[in-house]
C-alpha cells in the first residue's frame, strides 16, 4: 500500500490526530455554529450534486474505496427509478487521501465551491473529527458510515455505523461469558482505539476482566514482531484489536508467520470486515472473530437483493461488508428525509429524518432524533476459510444508540 503522502503532510496529520485524541475523550454533546456562511446547496437546474468523500488512496483506501462504490451504487438506483424531487442526484468524489487535513480542505470545497446538499464519507474518526467543525461552521451535513467510538453527538452530522453500545460493549461481554477474562488491547495510534480501549478497560473492570497490556502503533505500521512476542508472552485469552487500514494485513500475516492461528489464540476484530478478508486472506484470518452490525450472509430479503446487486454492478469477486451496507444505507435514509422534507434544505432534512425507519439490508433500522445515531443489531462472526464470515451470535434486536453512555453505571468514568 502507500505511504500517506509526504513527510511533511504526515507530520501535520500527527499532530492533528494527536489534538483529536484529547478531544476525543471529551464530552461534544452539542455544538453551535457561528458562522454566517449561506447554507450549502444548490438546487438549481435538474440536478443535485452530492459530495462523496473516502480515501481512495493511502493506508486507508483498502476499507474506503468499496464505501464510495456502494455509496454511487444507490446513486444510481435512486436516479433509475426517478431522481429526488424531479431532480438527478450528480456525485462529486474527492479522495481524503487517507490525510485528516485534506478531509478537512475538501470537504470546505465540497460544501463552498461544489455546493453540495449533503456528503457522505470519512471512514476514520480522525477523519470525522477534522470533518466535523467545517460541517458545522459551513451549515453541511455528513452522513457517516462506520462504527466508531461514540462520546459524540454534532447537529451536522447522522451516524449510520454503531456506536459502542452497539458494537464494542456486546464484544466484550460476549468475550468475557465465552473465551476468557484476560485481555490483550491493540490499537491504531488515534482517537477510535484509544477511546474504544477506554471503554473496554472500564467495562473489564466492571464485569471482572483483567488487562494485561496495552499497544497502540502509528497507522500504516508494517512491524509487529516486537508486539506478537509480547502476546505470547502474556499469554492473553483474548486480543482485542482495533487495528485499522493495512496494518492489519501485517498484523494476521505475522502473527500466522509466528504459528499462531485461531486455534491457538481468539483474536476480536472491530475494523476487519469481508473487504478486508478479501485484501488479507481468508487462509490468513479463517476461525478470527469480528462485531458489526451486518454480514454478507445477513440473512434479510433486502440484503439479498443487495448483494446481487452489488456483485453485477461491480464483479462476481466483490464482497459486501457492514460500511459498505452502512454508506448505501445512509444515502437511502438521507433520500426517505428529502422525501419527507420535501427540500433539500439541511436544516428540513435534519427535522425531517427524525424517526425514519427504512428496511435496508441488516434488517430495519430507525434514525434516533434525540442523537442522529440510528438504532442497529450487535453481530459477532467468526472468519471462514471462504471468506465470508458466519454469524454466531446476535442481539435479539435492533439496540437504541447510546453515545454517551449513560445506561451503563460505570459509563461516567469515560464521559467524564
């Protein structure tokens, strides 16, 4: 894969991701804008433009690229079956390069240069985070397709990934009646790990885990001998990974190069998915666990057709995955909200989308209005040898978004 640009860019980003971390953990509940900036859109004309955003090149593009693809794929549905309001959606892509601070400049020209009514994108939460303020200050809106670590509700931004409780705490839980007390955290060196890991750590005290270590590695890492030593020194009953972008094609390689497979060790995966299957190995990750909230073999009426859909539109080989099921579900909802709203206008779309429900291809799900997150079913899967992934377990139902917290007792020690 790619460097992520040049080493002058790269050490902005740190420096950035190393600011987003501490506000990461800080409590962004509401934000007000200031600005006097016009509201983005313009609707003239018999078409809409749209501001599709992902890295499609750099560390990231592995997950992101197939984001952008099922994102232009619901596109082009909405447009085949008649457009939005007698108007044709029009896509305009930028690449974020896999660099918070482009996803910043090109989201300020998305919304005051191409004049987008909306954007969907950002994979990363420092991506979002850089995102976030621009959105805010220029009167956007950003629909977000990935789980992430929560601690954070913007009026600019819907949610389409889960947030913790929705993902990351049912992981846990299910880890800790199923596979062992002892856990081995590592991580990405930005804001998602660090603040996912400090959830898991609360939860692990709460519910009698144990830590053993704790590893974070730059994104784009290629290295991780020194930390699978460590591994097997510990001797932990379970790895709690939040790796993310290729550096987890490094991790499984090395850790399978060690001897070690599934049998020998369960890992847990919350940014591995059947892309990522796909651009690893599936000899590779085979017998792994991961948590999302959506599989290819998700077994709906919706998501069959998706699937199919997907595969003719782009190739046999293709795989679907939960962010590319979440980026084509967010342009459906952001659609039903136009509909209802019957503008384009952000701030009617925003009022309009508050209850949505929609029948997408993880099963019904509700945009929350109190937090413009939605309400999601946890899944854990476990890897097989052809690459998909084998539901094993899942919650029931559809799990009401809780950011911040606040239905758990030890919740506070994260948002404080």
């Amino acid at each position: 894969m790619r460097e992520i640009r040049n080493k002058g860019k790269l050490t902005v980003a740190l420096s950035m991701a190393l600011m987003l971390v501490a506000a990461g953990c800080a409590k962004t509940e509401t934000t007000t804008s200031t600005t006097t900036a016009p509201v983005a859109g313009a609707t003239s004309g018999d078409t809409v433009p749209v501001g599709i955003l992902h890295s499609l090149t750099g560390t990231m593009s592995i997950s992101e690229v197939s984001v952008r693809d099922a994102e232009l794929m619901a596109i082009d549905e909405i447009n085949a079956a008649g457009g939005l309001l007698g108007k044709k959606i029009k896509p305009v892509i930028e690449d974020g390069a896999s660099d918070w601070p482009t996803f910043a400049e090109k989201t300020k020209k998305l919304l005051q240069k191409d004049s987008v009514v909306t954007i969907f994108g950002c994979w990363t939460s420092a991506s979002r985070k850089a995102v976030l303020p621009v959105v805010e200050q220029n009167k956007g809106l950003l629909w977000y397709p990935v789980q992430y670590e929560g601690v954070e509700s913007s009026p600019n931004i819907f949610y389409i990934g889960a947030t913790t409780n929705q993902q990351i705490i049912p992981a846990v839980t299910w880890l800790l009646q199923n596979k062992g007390k002892k856990f081995f955290l590592l991580g990405s060196d930005y804001v998602f790990p660090r603040t996912a890991n400090k959830i898991i750590k609360e939860q692990l005290k709460a519910d009698g885990g144990t830590l053993l270590a704790e590893e974070y590695t730059p994104l784009g890492h290629t290295d991780y001998n020194t930390i699978i030593s460590k591994i097997k020194k510990e001797k932990p009953d379970v790895v709690f990974n939040t790796l993310n972008g290729d550096s987890n094609v490094a991790f499984f390689k090395q850790l399978k190069d060690a001897g070690i497979t599934s049998k020998d060790l369960t890992t847990m995966s919350v940014s591995i998915a059947e892309e990522e299957v796909r651009g690893i190995g599936a000899s590779v990750l085979d017998g792994h666990y991961t948590a999302w909230n959506y599989y290819q073999t998700t077994d709906t009426p919706e998501n069959k057709k998706f699937v199919e859909a997907y595969k003719a539109k782009y190739g046999k080989d293709r795989v679907t995955d939960d962010p590319i099921e979440a980026g084509y579900t967010a342009v459906y909802l952001w659609a039903e909200a136009v509909k209802k709203a019957g503008s384009f206008d952000v701030e009617k779309v925003k009022a309009a989308a508050k209850g949505i429900e929609w029948n997408s291809p993880e099963g019904k799900v509700t945009i929350d209005g109190e937090n413009q997150h939605i309400y999601k079913t946890a899944r854990i899967g476990q890897i097989a040898a052809d690459g998909q992934i084998k539901e094993i377990w899942n919650s029931g139902k559809a799990l009401k978004p809780d950011p911040f917290l606040k239905t758990y007792p030890w919740g506070a020690e994260v948002t404080k």
